[in-house]
C-alpha cells in the first residue's frame, strides 16, 4: 500500500526560492567596434613605430655585424657602437630605473598613456583586431558570425583568422630570438628547421604567449594580470589627465533627433547611443566615472566626438581632462598650469638627472674589461736571488670594434715589477687570458711581513692607440710567505 507525500504551502514557497549561486562569473565576450579619430591615429602611430622598431632592428647591419645582438654564449652584448660585457649590468639597471621614473612621471601627468598606446599588449591587441575584422568583419559581423552554426563559411574564416595570428605569433617569436641568435643565421635554420633546443623552446613560447595575450585574453591580461592596473592608483591625484566624462554637461541622457533641442527636452548632451562602450577594449562604460579596467586608450573619446559633430554639439564631452577641472569647470590654460606642479616638476628633474648620469657615465665609460684572478696553484714561490714570485691570470676584454695593444704595469710594494711580457693585443670585440709573473726582490720580502699585501696592477692602452689614452687599475693581493 503506497500513500502520497504532500507539501505544505510552505515548503514549496521556500522550494521556489532556492537558488544557486555561482561564486565565477561567466564574462562575456568583448567584440571591439572599429573607430577613427586623433587618438586612434595616434596610437596607430605607435604601432608602426614601436613594430618597425622591433622587427626591423635585428636585420639593421652595423660594423660587418648585427646592429643589437645580445650574445649569451659569449657574454657580449652588442648595441651599435657600444660592446658591453657582464660587468656593465649597472647600465641595464640604469635603464630600468629611468623606465620606471619615466612610467611614474607619465602616471602623474596623463594616466595610463604607457597602457593606452606603446604596450605591448595594447599593440599586438590592435594587430590582432585589424586581423580580425580583415576576414570576419567589424562588430555587429564577428557577433552573428559566432552565433551562427558552424558552416563551410565559418570554418574558412576561424581558419583564416587563426592561421594569421599564428603565424604573426611565430614570426614575433622568430624576431625575439633573432636579438639573441643572429638572425641572419636563424633565418637560414629556419629553411631546414635546423634551431636548436633553446631557440625552438623560444620561438614557439614567446609566439604562444603573443598568439594567446593578444588573439584569446586581450582585456584579461589588462584587468586581472597586469599589476599596474592595480597600483596606478596611488599614483593619481586630482589633477591628473585621465578620460573624463563631463556629466554636467551630458546629464541627463537619453535620445533624441538631430533637430531637437536638448535644453527644451531637458536633456543633456549624451544621446545615449553606447557607442563609447562598443568601442573600449575592455568593455566599461567610462560615464561611471574612472575604472581601474580604463587603459586610457582614448577610443571613446574618438568616437563621442564623431557623434557630437553628426548631432551638431561641441567637441569634449568625452575627454582627457582632470577631476578638478570637470567640478570646478576649469579653463584649458588653468588645467595645464596644475599639470606642471610641483609633484611632476620633481618627476622630471629626477628622470632628467638620471638620464644625465647614465649618459655621462656611458661616455667617460673606459673601452676595456680587466679580471684579474690569482694563480691558485701555486700562492707564492721563492725563485733566483731570494725574490718571491706570485703568480695570476689576467683577463682581458676590448669593448671597442677595432683591436688594441694594452700595457701592463704593477705597484704596491717596493721594487714590485712584472716578469715576462708586458703588453698583449686583442682583437676587436674579443676577450683573451694572459698568465702573469709578479716579483718582489728578496730586500723587500725581509723588510715586509709575512702574509698578503695589497698590490695594483695598472693596464692601459698603448701610447700611439688613435682611440687615445685609456687607463684601468685592478686591486689584488701580493702574499709573502712566512
């Protein structure tokens, strides 16, 4: 005998209200609408340059050689005409730090314009989007495309797209390797795929990571992986340019004909049409104010205004301006005067002191490398006529593209003198080893304590060299046994 189970009213009301959570969001997908204007042109500008940079740079030939070539295997790194060695890793920390005083200064002054127009994700982000709408079409045209079922036509155009943005990945994966390897050789590999481990893993990792940043993730990378989206913040004030809506002036919103009067509807002048969303990479509506996910890319400042020139209204309703001069209604000349205070004054006379240094230190910076490393074979002898000999090996390295002959003296102690040869040629861009006798005549050996003593050894470029004079002094030990 089976009996019904019933519910009361209750337990179906509380049934009904039931729902699950999801605790991740599903994002939907950003389809970019394609836009014209200053900014656009602009950033497109850079594109140009900073990829003509990129990928021209490794083919420029420079002294018989590539222009910039970083040899890791032989620890020379070529850039025109400076040969720099690992022991001048402080100029590369003297790049880092006028990068970073540079993005500070830029912050301060106008935002995210590093984000905006010379990142590499925002560059390869716009290549990959005019790749896009080259063979899928502009906005409205990828949407349908993707909705639709899968055809012939379809699979043509995903193919296409793919099949470019891979091989734009692996081209830029080919050009970051080709800094490391001569690419001039690389290119003659790559008829036979005849790379080695370390290249292949290169090229197929760094045209992973473009095809992969900039075809799939795009904004992922600006909102959730950059950090700098995150600490930009604390780099902004008041008076810092950053895109702007003036809701003064475009509040209230809402549509209406070309004809109309907007004071007579009540209106201001935002007609709501949504297009400053359509166009943003990373899909916020900049009339809620300043978003950490806004890059400062000036799209929905370029497309405003074409839609403020069809409804007849005035340029700036959309613009980079700063929180001051939206609230306080600021002229043009009283917002530049604020930009140049005091914060971004000392911004520059840093960076520009930096600079300074760096570039100074590069041109009195000496054109050769010395080591010197005692002989750990044998610490100290006793030769002919009671003198104590040390021995060492000397390395040196020529950072110029012409070979020299360097000279090679010691001090230090008295009646100190080298034993043997005294200069040594190097050739241009090379590095060689000389072993090196130091002797110290058996009166000063009874008149010094035991143990080591500091010495120097001086090298310097021969007299006639036509670079001129040039001196380097290495400290050592001398070390007199007991």
């Amino acid at each position: 005998m089976t009996s019904a189970v019933t519910q009361t009213p209750q337990r179906e009301d509380a049934d009904r209200r039931e729902q699950v959570v999801s605790l991740y969001q599903k994002q939907a997908k950003i389809y970019p609408r394609s836009v014209s204007g200053r900014y656009t042109r602009w950033r497109w500008a850079l594109v140009w340059l900073t990829q003509l940079i990129f990928y021209g740079l490794p083919w420029l030939q420079w002294n018989g050689r590539q222009a910039v070539l970083f040899e890791l295997a032989n620890r020379r790194f070529y850039i025109f005409d400076l040969v720099l060695y690992p022991q001048d890793f402080i100029y590369l920390t003297g790049l880092l730090v006028v990068s970073a005083y540079a993005l500070f200064l830029f912050t301060a002054v106008a935002g995210r314009l590093w984000c905006g127009y010379a990142c590499p994700q925002t560059v390869y982000t716009e290549i990959f989007l005019w790749i896009e709408r080259r063979v899928e079409g502009d906005r409205l045209a990828r949407m349908r495309l993707d909705a639709s079922p899968w055809t012939v036509d379809k699979l043509a155009r995903k193919g296409a797209k793919h099949g470019l943005w891979i091989a734009l990945g692996l081209w830029t994966g080919f050009t970051f390797v080709g800094y490391f390897t001569p690419v001039r050789t690389l290119w003659a590999e790559s008829f036979t795929m005849d790379f080695g481990p370390w290249e292949w893993f290169w090229v197929l990792f760094y045209g992973f990571a473009t095809y992969g940043n900039a075809g799939w993730m795009r904004e992922q990378v600006c909102k959730y992986m950059c950090p700098y989206a995150r600490f930009q913040s604390a780099m902004f004030d008041k008076d810092t340019l950053v895109i702007s809506y003036d809701e003064g002036r475009g509040e209230p919103r809402g549509s209406r004909s070309r004809k109309a009067d907007p004071k007579q509807k009540g209106l201001g002048d935002c007609i709501d049409c949504g297009l400053c969303v359509q166009v943003c990479p990373t899909g916020i509506d900049i009339r809620k104010g300043l978003q950490y996910e806004c890059i400062g890319c000036a799209a929905c400042v370029d497309v405003c205004n074409e839609v403020m020139d069809k409804m007849a209204y005035p340029h700036g309703l959309v613009r980079y301006a700063t929180q001051n001069s939206v609230t306080q209604r600021w002229s043009t000349a009283q917002v530049w005067r604020r930009v140049f205070r005091p914060r971004v004054l000392i911004y520059s006379a840093v960076l520009w002191l930096i600079m300074a240094g760096v570039a100074l230190s590069l041109w009195l910076r000496v054109p050769f490398k010395v080591d010197v490393v005692r002989d750990r074979g044998a610490m100290a002898k006793l030769v002919e006529d009671g003198r104590i000999e040390n021995g060492y090996r000397m390395l040196v390295m020529n950072a110029t593209e012409s070979g020299h002959r360097y000279r090679v003296r010691v001090e230090g102690l008295p009646g100190i003198e080298l034993v043997g040869r005294r200069d040594l040629d190097v050739e241009p861009a090379q590095s060689r080893w000389l072993p090196v006798a130091v002797q110290i005549p058996a009166q000063t050996a009874a008149q010094t304590s035991p143990g080591a003593h500091p010495i120097r050894f001086v090298i310097e470029t021969d007299a006639s060299d036509r670079h001129g004079l040039a001196v380097v002094t290495e400290k050592s030990t001398f070390v007199i046994p007991r």
